[in-house]
C-alpha cells in the first residue's frame, strides 16, 4: 500500500528567504505525484504534479518540485517565498494506472514571518 | 463562473441527528468526491462517483452515505452511526475521474456535533 511521508508538520520561514518542503512516499509500483496549498478555511488548489517526463515539475506561484525516484521524494521549493505564502501544503500521491484515489500525506504549515 | 460550491459553509448538529451536506459543480466533471479533513490528519476518501448512479466506498466510508441522481450534485449524509463526525468536509470533481486528472476542491462545509 502506497504512504505519504511529509516530514516537516510545521516551517516557519522569513519573507524573501528560500523554502524546501519535503515529501517521502513508499510505493512498490510507479507513481503519480501531486502538490496541493489549502488556505485558511478554504478548499485545496493544485500547485503542481508529476505524471511523467521531467523530474523537474513547475507550478503556479513560483512553486517547483523535483521527483526523485532513487530517494522516493517529490520536494517543492521555492526560492524567495512572500506573505501570501503562508498556507498549509499536501503532498499527495497515486499508484497509477487502475487506480483513482489520492493519498494525501499529513500536510506542512508554511508561515512567512515579515 | 464555473466552480464547485458546497452550504452550508458552518453546520450544527445534535448527537443522533442525520445531517446532508449539499456539493454541487458546473464544470461539466464526471468524477466527484468526498473528503474529510481532522486536524494534523490530512485528507481522507470517503465516497467516490465517477458516473451518475454509481459511487465507491473510499477508506473511511462507515457513518456515511451518498447519492448521485445528477451529474451536478454528490450530497453527502452524515448519518448517527457516525461516532466522531466533527470534522471539516472538502468535495472536489475532476474531468474523467483518472487519477491523472487534476481534482477541483470546493471551499468545504465545518460540520460540529453539539
């Protein structure tokens, strides 16, 4: 059975200043790969996915993510965060073909300190 | 604007009450879900439809029922067997229902069992 790994349940970072996100995931089979931002008491939006190609995935926003399959990983960053950032992020991944559902992992709350 | 939409945005309920929580979308989607979000706990399935009159249990499905009369509508029930259902509700839909697709969250429905 597929499992989402984040590993960080909270990041605080100062506005301008770089951010890394991780994610792990276990899965024996190939994957599907999603990042999803939720802001207060709102639904999620899509940032970015990876369905296959490039390892290097890039959303809206700024946002980037790179799969690394040796490592099981899907990490999003973005170089120079802003207040608007501050949200909670979803990794979320899919075992692919014959299967519908996503696996959410647990969710990392980014805050931007001005 | 095409989007999905889900009311109330607050519910109150008495222990033992069944309550329905309204999900519609006019982005045309086949698919369409249900989600429950606890704090620290990420996204969980609860029921899933890919076509009108026909829906999947998801992981926690138990307390729960749905109907798909309309390729519009996905309401969700949450009956008194549900013994813990304070939580907030997210429903989405995505094109096709393959796991590919991207999901469109609506802005979810904060349900509290007084």
């Amino acid at each position: 059975a597929q499992s989402v790994t984040q590993l960080d349940s909270q990041v605080p970072v100062f506005e301008e200043a770089p951010v890394e996100l991780r994610c792990n995931y276990s899965s024996s089979v190939s994957v599907y790969l999603f990042w999803y931002v939720q802001y207060p008491n709102q639904g999620l939006q899509l940032l970015l996915k990876y369905l296959s190609g490039s390892t290097l995935v890039k959303g809206i926003n700024g946002f980037e993510a790179e799969f690394n399959k040796s490592q099981t990983s899907f990490h999003l960053r973005k170089p120079s965060v802003h207040i608007s950032d501050t949200a909670e992020y979803f990794c979320a991944v899919s075992e692919g073909a014959g299967s519908y559902q996503l696996t959410f992992g647990k969710g990392t709350k980014l805050s931007v300190i001005p | 604007d095409g989007g999905i939409t889900q009311s109330p945005k607050y519910l109150f309920r008495k222990e033992g009450q069944n309550v329905t929580l309204s999900c519609e979308q006019n982005l045309n989607h086949d698919a369409m879900y249900w989600y429950r979000q606890d704090p620290g706990q990420g996204l969980r399935l609860i029921y899933y439809s890919q076509i009108v009159n026909d829906f999947q249990k998801g992981d926690i499905a138990e307390g729960y029922s749905v109907s798909r009369e309309k390729k519009e509508s996905f309401p969700l029930t949450v009956t008194s067997a549900q013994k813990n259902p304070t939580a907030f509700y997210l429903c989405a839909s995505s094109m096709y229902g393959r796991v590919t697709d991207t999901q469109y969250f609506g802005p979810g429905t904060r349900l509290t069992v007084l």
